[in-house]
C-alpha cells in the first residue's frame, strides 16, 4: 500500500512524512478498515433501496404529524417553515417512490420487518406514501388531487382508510353541472353526487364491517343521509 502526496510523490504507507515535501500524511488515510469487498446478492440490495425508500416515507410522515401537531400545516400557507414542509414532504415521498422502483428491479417484491415488527414491502410502503400525498392536498383543500392519490394508496395496497378518505373528500367537492337555471338538472347533479356519496360510504363498510372506520361510516349515513336499512 502507499499514498500519493499532493506533490505526486508516491510514500510507502508506512511513512508519516512525504519524503520529497515533507508534508505529512493526512490523517484520514490513516484510517484501516478490514470490509468485505464481496458484492450485495440482488435480494440483498433490493431490501438495501427498499429501506431507504422506507426511510423517506418515515421523514415525510414525522414532518407532516409534527406540523399537524403544531397547528401551522394548514392555517398558515404563507409562512415560509410551512412550505419548506409541504416541499420536504413532497420530495421525500418522490425519493421514496424512486427508491422503491429501485429496488423493484433487483427483486420482484423485497421484504423486511420494521422495528414494530411489521413486515414492510412494495406495495405497504407505496401505498402508504401515496396516502400521505392524499392528505396533504386533503388539507390544502385540492379535493380532487387528495383523490386522486387516495385511489392509488388503494391500488398499490388495498386498504379501508383509503376508501374512507375518498369519501371523505368526495363529499367536500362542489356539485358538478349545475347553473343558475339548471333547475331538475340541478337536482338530478345533486342526487347523483349524493348517491356517490353513500356507495363510498358503504364500500367502506363493506371492506372491514366491524372496524372503527367502519362504525364511523355507519354513523355518518345515518345521520347525514338519514338512511337506517343499509344494503351490507
């Protein structure tokens, strides 16, 4: 071994001082290392991307539940910490849908367990990024944009939350083609949207009847709708 002064004098390694400048060695090639020079099996390096991109997603999920916590992620546009937020959480989740494809083309569907034990692959981590893209433009008030990332948090992985927060931002969106003079129009419009409303609403029911979002959509067509005998 040996390192090259900034002379361009080779030194043998073993040698503190350049031996035709006197410079001395820098320290951080004094650093020694015993590391395996064998490469990563493709699996291996598709749980090695796959957790980065599981890292970006964590980054962009603390920064948005820290700033939801604080009261300013929505209420507050202008302030500047505020866009720097909505402009981390964005980036992190496009990193993290690049490091997913990443891994996608070293394995088909890589797998590892989280430190709660759960196991984590493509399409959780995906659709749980997704998810969170939908929540940000839930809260910017993009109704259609939250959506339309709902819709893919439920393709990537099929999922209750994702239907519920469909619904959820179906039943904010103003009524389309309707008009000052639209009159039966109007109220053909609003019936439709209204029924839109309660298929949703029971899709969501119908995906885990008996959990938590599943009761809370119950009430919601009850009381909102008015409905007691729901097709279930």
């Amino acid at each position: 071994m040996s390192w090259s002064c900034v002379c361009n004098k080779a030194n043998e390694d073993e040698v503190l001082q350049c031996i035709n400048c006197g410079r001395k060695k820098p320290k951080y090639l004094g650093v020694k290392l015993e590391v395996s020079t064998d490469k990563m099996e493709a699996e291996q390096k598709a749980v090695w991307y796959l957790k980065i991109a599981f890292d970006c997603l964590q980054d962009a999920q603390n920064t948005y539940v820290y700033h939801e916590k604080e009261r300013t992620f929505i209420h507050d546009i202008k302030n500047e910490e505020v866009k720097g937020a909505k402009n981390s959480i964005v980036t992190n989740c496009n990193r993290c849908f690049t490091m997913v494809d990443k891994a996608i083309q070293f394995a088909p569907n890589p797998q590892f367990q989280d430190s709660d034990n759960r196991i984590q692959d493509t399409a959780s981590i995906k659709s749980a990024c997704y998810f969170l893209l939908g929540q940000l433009h839930f809260d910017l008030k993009d109704y259609g944009e939250a959506i339309k990332y709902y819709q893919n948090s439920y393709d990537a992985d099929p999922n209750q939350v994702s239907i519920y927060n469909i619904a959820m931002a179906t039943i904010q969106l103003p009524v389309e083609g309707t008009s000052l003079f639209g009159g039966k129009k109007n109220e053909i419009a609003k019936e439709n949207k209204r029924q839109q409303e309660i298929d949703l609403l029971v899709k969501t029911i119908k995906f885990l009847p008996f959990s938590d979002i599943a009761i809370k959509s119950g009430r919601i067509l009850i009381e909102k709708y008015g409905l007691e005998d729901i097709e279930i």
